[in-house]
C-alpha cells in the first residue's frame, strides 16, 4: 500500500512535505556538502555518515502512528530543498510539541525559516489539537534564536547544559514557548 505524503502550503513560494525514506539520498548529500557550517549548531550531523544511516532515521518517523508521529518535513523553497522543519518529544496527552528546524546557509537570511515555523505552529494549533509548541536554541545560536522571538514565542528560561556539543562540551539552550491562544502572532507574518 503507498502512502500518500502530507504537504502543507505556506506561501507561493514555500511548500513542505512529509519527508519519507525515499528523500534520504537527497537529505543526506545536502547534509554532506554543508558538514562544517551546519555542525557548530546540529550535533546530530557528525554521527551521519551514510545515505543508508538517513534511511533508518527517516523510516523510524514513518513507522510511528500518526497521531502521535513527530512529523518532519522538508523545506521546499520554489521546488528546490533548502532544509528540514519538524516536530519532536510531541506529547498528545498534554497537548505539546517541541519544533526543530534547520536550513542550509544559501537560502538563510530570507524569511523562509519563520514563514514554516509558522506555518507548521498553526498546523500543529488548528490540526493537532496542539495546546503548546516549544523551540529550543543554543544561546550563542542567534539566527534561530530571532525565529521564535520574531514569532511571538516567550522566552520561559535557560535549560542549562541541555544539548550535548561534543567533545565533552554542553550548549546551554533558550527555551521559548507559544499557547494556542497566543496565535494571533503568527497571523501577521
């Protein structure tokens, strides 16, 4: 049976799409070429050393049930892919989620990241039922520290050592949060 692959709209520009095994090739070499930019902040990128390592990453997702699946999607910038967005520790008991996100350095710098933020915030709002989104960045990560800022998120606090850096070393992480009734921020992008 195939599954048909969730897309969600942002802009006309801008759409994302349920990333599935098929798209590890395409993640992974995107991963690759961008090693040494995207490292200093994804931990995760030194331990990926393989399309067949992408696959299991993403075939994991898709196994999941829906309901509780942590949905990631690639970025797709005018059909071209720019980066992935996505959800983690989702807890449908208690109505939360936690969004990631990443972007390779060529297509920063445009808005793109905080349109899909968005995007996905009132996804996960209107569609999942979702009562709170968290993000989370390093501090010295200023880039992806101005998304959440930029969307209304209030910062809640320092999570202290939360994301380990390798070699023994820790990035303290910012933690922001949006309530579904604080939504009307994301209306005005």
């Amino acid at each position: 049976m195939n599954k048909r692959k969730l897309e969600i709209f942002v802009d006309t520009h801008l759409q994302l799409c349920e990333a599935c095994v098929s798209d590890a090739g395409t993640i992974y070499r995107a991963i690759d070429l961008h090693r040494d930019d995207l490292r200093r902040w994804l931990p995760f990128v030194d331990g990926l050393h393989s399309v067949a390592e992408e696959k299991n990453f993403l075939s994991g997702l898709c196994a999941e049930v829906p309901e509780l699946r942590n949905y990631t999607f690639k970025i797709l910038f005018e059909g071209v892919f720019c980066g992935l967005v996505g959800f983690v520790f989702t807890d449908t008991v208690n109505r939360k989620t936690e969004i990631g996100y990443w972007l390779l350095p060529e297509f920063r710098g445009r808005g793109i990241m905080s349109r899909c933020v968005a995007r996905l915030c009132l996804w996960a709002f209107d569609v999942r039922t979702m009562n709170r989104v968290q993000i989370k960045c390093a501090v010295g990560n200023l880039s992806s520290n101005a998304i959440p800022r930029r969307l209304g998120f209030r910062l809640e606090g320092v999570e202290r050592a939360g994301e380990y850096a390798g070699e023994g070393r820790y990035y303290n992480l910012n933690v922001y949060s949006l309530l579904a009734q604080e939504r009307d921020n994301l209306l005005e992008l």
